[in-house]
C-alpha cells in the first residue's frame, strides 16, 4: 500500500469514528462514569490531553458532578459507549466523551440590553479515542446549542472556557477552532477541590470565540 493510500485510509477510518459520535444530556445516572471519565483524562498519563505533569490528585468529585447535572442552567452532554458501537445499540455503562455547557444570559442595567455567555467545560473524550477526530465532533455539537440556545436575544454569543497555562499544544488546538486569550486569567485554585498544583505559577487562561456576531 502506498503512503497516499495509508493517509486516506488513516483520514477515511478518523472520519467514520467521528461520524458516530452521538450525545445525550448526562443524568444522575451518569454520575460515577462521568467522575471515572474525567479523571482519567484530566489527572492520568493517558492520552495528549492531560494535565497529570501540572496538577496532581482528583479533578473533580460525584458531589460536584451530581450539582452541575441538577443545576438547570447546566447542560452536560456525554457520548455513551454502546455494545454496538452505534446510538441504537445499549448502553453498558462506559462514557467516551462528555461536555459542558453553562448558559450565562446577564441582563443590563436598563434591563433591555443583554449579554449572551456560555462557559464550556468538563469537556473531555476517552483516551483511546484521542486524535480521531472525535473532540472536534463534541466541541462543535456544544458550541451549536449555545448559539441555538441563546440566539433568541438577538445579540452576539460569547463562547468562554479555561485551559491551564502552560500548555501551548491545548492552546493551539483551541486557537485553530476560532477561540483567542482574552486577557482574562486567575491563579490555579489552591482549595484542594479540584486538584493540587505542583507548580506555584500555574494560571487559568480564559479562552473566547464570538460567534453570530
């Protein structure tokens, strides 16, 4: 087989993956898989994604998840593992991805202009699904509810989300999706909530897209 053949077959095998990507939002049924999920991926030596080198213990708990699902201007959305592979197939219990949107409506002080946020975060894909494309397939189902959700204002969507400080190969996947710094940035948390830094630098970098503008 030649190497333009292995790419497009590598490309054809990355787009079918993606293509089967199918979400539902989380419940409280989710809860375990999606705390055993996402501390895998943020807090493990697996997969690109991880922050194992900057941040040690748990990055969050069943509590908090259990609040975030209940909390109605939160949507969470997770990309279950099926016996088939495929949406129709059942369940066994097992999260490939997830995603969070935190829906941010602030009215002004004349109480007719209006300001349209979304936080994403919890966004996380199984790391040996990691580099198939699958990311890109969540990411972009999250940002399209936020528009949906919010473009009712007739105003700008601001897209918002943090990313550790340094981690230029994450900022840059990011900065490829249309997503800029926007000089926002706070001191990593040291409450122990989500996690122990093993560095005393360690920032949050707030990240922004704007879209329907």
């Amino acid at each position: 087989m030649t190497d333009t053949a292995k790419n497009k077959k590598t490309d054809n095998d990355t787009a079918d993956k993606a293509a089967r990507v199918f979400l539902r939002q989380a419940d409280a049924n989710d809860v375990s898989a999606l705390e055993q999920l996402l501390n895998l991926c943020y807090r493990q030596d697996e997969g690109w994604t991880n922050e194992a080198d900057l941040v040690g213990g748990i990055r969050t708990t069943a509590d908090e998840l259990a609040g975030v699902i209940a909390n109605p201007k939160h949507y969470v959305f997770v990309y279950p593992q099926t016996d088939t592979g495929e949406r129709g197939g059942k369940e066994i219990g097992e999260l490939l991805g997830c995603i969070a949107v935190d829906i941010k409506v602030e009215t002004g002080s004349d109480k007719k202009s209006h300001s349209n946020k979304a936080y994403i975060g919890m966004f996380a894909v199984h790391p040996k699904l990691q580099g198939a494309g699958i990311g890109n397939v969540i990411l972009q189902a999250a940002e399209t509810f936020a528009e949906r959700h919010l473009k009712s204002n007739n105003q700008p969507t601001r897209l918002t989300m943090s990313i550790l400080s340094h981690r230029p190969e994450l900022l840059a996947y990011y900065q490829r999706r249309g997503y800029q710094l926007n000089g926002n940035s706070m001191p990593f948390p040291v409450d122990g909530n989500n996690g122990e830094p093993k560095r005393d630098d360690l920032v949050l970098l707030e990240l922004e897209k704007i879209v329907n503008a």
